[in-house]
C-alpha cells in the first residue's frame, strides 16, 4: 500500500521576534511615539491606556487588544487612573491574513491570555535580559536557552493570532457549539487545568528562586483569588505551600547526589539561610535535613529491609 502525505499549509508565519514586554507603568506614563516596518499589538492585563495609531485615539482598558500595522504612527500614554499593566510583542508577519487586525479593538479571552502568559515564561526561558525594560532595542538570546524555547514562542504566538481571527470571524459558529447547559462548567474546569498546568511549570523553573503569590500572578498575568482557588482545587494546597513542596523535593534530590553541602543547597534554592531552609526541610518532609541524609544512607547500605 502507497502512503501519500499532506503539506501542511501554515496561515500565519512568525518571521521574526523584536520585542516581548511586560510593562508595569505609573499612571502618568507617556510614550512620545514610533512607528516600525513590523507588526506590534498592545494587550492591558490591568488599567487603562490611551492609544494614538495614526489620526486616531482609543482608550484601551483591561483585556482590551489592538494592533499597529508596520509603518503605521503610535504613542501610548496611561489616562491618569489606575496605573496600566501591559504586554507589548512586535513581530514580522508578511501574510495577508494579518490585515484582519487593522483598525480593530478586540478583547481576549481566556485561551488567548493563557496563550500571551505563556509567550511571557517561554520569553523570560529565551533570552538573557529584563522584558520590562522600555528602552530595550535588542533582546539577546540566552547562551545556552532553555530546548525549545524560541521555538514555542513561534507556535504560542501563531497559535493566539489564529484563534482570534476564528473567534473573531465566526463568534455564531462557535456559540452553536455549546449546546449543552454544563458546557461552559467543562470548558471552565479545562481551562482551570490548563492554568494550573502553566503554573506548576512556572514554578519548576524557578525553584533556584524566591517568588511571593504577587510575582507570580504578575509573571502568569492572573489574578490572586483565582490563582489560590484553582490550587485549593487540584491539589489541595495554597500556592506557596505547593512552591515549598516542589522546592523540598528538589532539595531531596540534591542531598541524594551528594554533589553540596546542606549550605550551598539552601543557597542554591534560594533560601535566605541555612536555619531557615532546615525549618522549611522539616515542616515539608518531617524530618530535618542530617535525618533524611542519615535515612537514605542507611537505607543505601542495607541496613533498611
């Protein structure tokens, strides 16, 4: 039997990446103004905005989308109210499919935020600078960068402008495939899952590091109350308790190669001290440090059956 593949056509095509930001403005922010020969789109994660794109003006707030069009004048000031949170991302893309974007105000939902956070964390994986850094022209790339980083920033970011344009086109098409009065509880638990997927890989790649819940929210652009409810739901943890227990488990780890001392692991995992890294050792696993090394020791030359 002859076997025929099929050439999979691609719609969009991210060329190049320029810039992925994730500002944090004051309220009486002004930026002069630009205009590039490449895409760029402005999302609001909190506040509001005001933006000029050639000769006219809109005022973005939260989850509010819009996008620049290469060559095409903008400047972006905040209104004076609640200090703006944005994602900034500027990007070539020479397919037509991209003009569906001009002159659109659009909002995200879920899908596409969980999408623009996850562009964010691979970003952060992929290059070797700070992302909110406004003067930023050049971002370099980390030496070397996380396996396929810059690669699932290529598919994130094609993936979100794909399903704007198909929530955006057929939003009658996409309501009738909702039938069922407990849908939208199954789409919400899916999400959730998602969420709490994002997350829990966030924190596996910071485990050398000190987080509090509001970087976390901030980096994964996600609320307090929500992020603590879905821990609560999947594991039955809050989510400095389960960061605690993903950094024990690393720590068990370390003691188990022998390779540091009890000081450098505490300095490694990024614990403030050695007596506090025993503290947070003991209230995890129930023993100190010196017992788990002695346990597995043991057990290691048999003296366990």
């Amino acid at each position: 039997m002859a076997y025929h593949g099929v050439e999979l056509q691609n719609s969009i095509t991210i060329g190049k990446i320029f810039s992925i930001h994730y500002f944090e403005y004051m309220s009486n922010f002004s930026f002069a103004g630009e205009s590039h020969n490449f895409w760029e789109f402005i999302c609001v994660d909190k506040g509001e905005v005001g933006v000029t794109r050639g000769k006219s003006y809109t005022i973005l707030k939260k989850g509010d989308l819009i996008f620049h069009k290469p060559n095409e004048f903008h400047d972006v000031k905040a209104t004076g109210g609640i200090a703006p949170n944005l994602v900034v991302i500027s990007f070539e893309c020479n397919d037509d499919a991209m003009y569906f974007f001009n002159d659109r105000l659009l909002q995200i939902d879920e899908t596409e935020r969980n999408l623009l956070a996850n562009i964010i964390i691979e970003a952060r994986r992929c290059f070797d600078c700070r992302l909110d850094d406004p003067y930023l022209q050049n971002m370099p790339l980390k030496d070397p960068d996380t396996f396929g980083a810059q690669q699932m920033i290529k598919l994130y970011l094609e993936h979100f402008l794909i399903h704007l344009i198909r929530r955006y086109s057929n939003p009658i098409v996409l309501s009738k495939k909702l039938p069922k009065a407990d849908s939208p509880k199954v789409t919400k638990s899916n999400s959730d899952a998602e969420i709490f997927g994002r997350i829990v890989d966030y924190l596996e790649s910071h485990l050398t590091t000190h987080v509090t819940i509001d970087q976390i929210c901030k980096d994964n652009l996600i609320g307090r109350s929500q992020l603590q409810k879905i821990f609560k739901e999947h594991c039955s943890l809050g989510i400095i308790e389960y960061f605690s227990m993903l950094k024990i488990n690393a720590a068990k780890e370390l003691i188990r190669t022998n390779r540091m001392n009890f000081t450098q692991i505490a300095e490694h995992l990024g614990y403030t001290s050695i007596h506090y890294f025993s503290r947070q050792f003991k209230k995890v696993a129930g023993m100190t440090p010196s017992e788990y090394a002695s346990s597995i020791k043991a057990m290691a030359e048999g003296e366990f059956k």
